[in-house]
C-alpha cells in the first residue's frame, strides 16, 4: 500500500532547466518537491526505503545477509543484475549507499506500464531474491560437502 501510494507521480518540468524533466528524488533540487523518505524493515539487516517526489520514486532494497556465504552470494548476484540494468528499465546501475539494490520508478514508467503491476514486481524481486540467495547459498555448501568427502577419502 505504501509503494503504491508512493507511485502516485505526475509530470514535473524542471524549475532550473527549460524543457527538462529529471527525477526529482535524484537531483534533489527542491525540498518542496519531495516526500517523506519511508523505512520498512524486519529487522536491521532487511530493510526497504522508498524515497518519493512530484515525478519519481527511489526504492532501495537491503537484502537479508547472514553470514560471509550469503555476503559473497548476495554482492555477486547484485553486481550481475546491476551490469544488465538496461535490460531492466526501473533498475538502478548504483544502488543507494547502505542497501544492496535500487529501483527509479519515474512518472514516464507509470504512464507507459500498470502501477500494479510495477509494485507486483518489485515485491515479487524481492521475494525471488531471498529464495534465490538461500538456493544459491544450499547449492555451494553441498558443492563444498562433497569437495570435502572427496579430499579426505585421499
């Protein structure tokens, strides 16, 4: 409900430049022109921050990291996402300092998909990105169980 609240965006030609149109919640030019910055979080590692403005929404994702394994897991599997951004059209290439991952939904993205939809695959990534760490995360310690049988049998 917070997200979808947030994607309430509408256009917003820039106060500086004539003819232009950047996300506020990036240039920050203009307090009045953003809103509230909203934390949702499970605990102090997983968290979500939704920054809203006139024209643009900034959502950045901290993903559960337990241990080294999910750290390691966790890093690479942002980096290989993050080299695939165009691919991707609300993906951010730099995440914001302290989250892991980063999403620019501008009001260009409302117009041209659902905003239902865009909110659906935000939660969606972010659910697919737990199970994907925790599948990745079971797959090398049985790779390293059975490096280990392997070695102490010689």
């Amino acid at each position: 409900a917070t997200l979808q609240a947030a994607l309430c965006l509408e256009n917003f030609s820039s106060q500086v430049v004539e003819r232009h149109n950047k996300p506020e919640v990036e240039v920050r030019s203009s307090k009045e022109l953003l809103l509230q910055p909203v934390i949702i979080s499970r605990n102090e590692k997983e968290k979500v921050l939704i920054e809203g403005s006139i024209n643009s929404v900034r959502v950045s994702i901290a993903v559960k990291q337990a241990d080294e394994i999910e750290k390691i897991l966790c890093h690479k599997f942002m980096r290989f996402m993050m080299m695939r951004a165009e691919n991707f059209f609300i993906l951010r290439r730099k995440p914001v300092e302290g989250y892991d991952i980063s999403f620019l939904i501008t009001n260009f993205h409302t117009e041209q998909m659902y905003k239902h939809k865009l909110v659906d695959f935000v939660i969606h990534f972010m659910e697919e990105i737990d199970k994907e760490i925790s599948e990745m995360k079971l797959s090398v310690n049985a790779r390293a169980r059975i490096v280990a049988e392997e070695f102490l049998k010689n």
